[in-house]
C-alpha cells in the first residue's frame, strides 16, 4: 500500500499502528490482516471507508459481545457446580430433623369484616 493510503486509514481510525520512537509506524500482524481487509472490501466488494470503519467498528462489537457471553456462561456454569454442591451437601446431612418445605400459594385472600358486629 502507498504511504499516503496508511495514513489516511490511521486518520481515519481504521488502523492504529504502534510507534517507534522516532515516530514510525509499526504494524503488528493484526494490524496487516486489518489493513488486507480494508484493501479488500474497498476494491473487491466496492465499499467505501466509512463503510469500511462501520464494518471494523460492528465486528469488533460482536468479538467483545461474544466474549461477554463466553465470561457469562463460565460464570453460569461455576455457579450452578456450587449450586449442586450445596444441594448435594445438604441432602447427605438431611437425617430426619429437616422438613421439606412446601412453596406458598401465590392465591389472594379478600377479608372483609363480619357485618353482624
């Protein structure tokens, strides 16, 4: 790619390269797959760069929304291994002495008083 492209695409936001010292652009391999797929959806598929930065913004969305998900569902899983844990723990010390209790009526009661007193 020509240098002006690199840096109207660091302009622009769609690739944020590293700097050396001097203040040279240093691309991480991440960085290069980036920049071949901008290449590519601009010349290829007829995309323009603000279709592009779109594009680069909703995948990164959805990478960090699956990896949410992904934390949720370890988070999940541990909690229902000590939810059986303590089911377990309470079922083998249960000898008698524990009565199971029996979930509440969610029905209404309407009290009205006697019309005799």
């Amino acid at each position: 790619m020509h240098a002006q492209t690199l840096r109207q695409y660091d302009r622009l936001g769609l690739v944020s390269p590293g700097r050396t010292a001097g203040g040279g652009r240093r691309y991480s391999p991440r960085d290069v797959a980036l920049l071949r797929e901008v290449q590519r959806l601009s010349q290829e598929d007829g995309v323009n760069l603000a279709g592009i930065k779109r594009i680069i913004e909703l995948e990164s969305q959805v990478e960090a929304l699956q990896s949410r998900v992904h934390e949720l569902l370890d988070q999940l899983e541990r909690s229902e291994h000590l939810r059986f844990a303590a089911e377990a723990a309470v079922r083998s010390g249960y000898h008698g002495d524990l009565v199971p209790r029996v979930a509440s009526s969610s029905a209404l009661v309407v009290w009205r008083p006697r019309a005799d007193r």
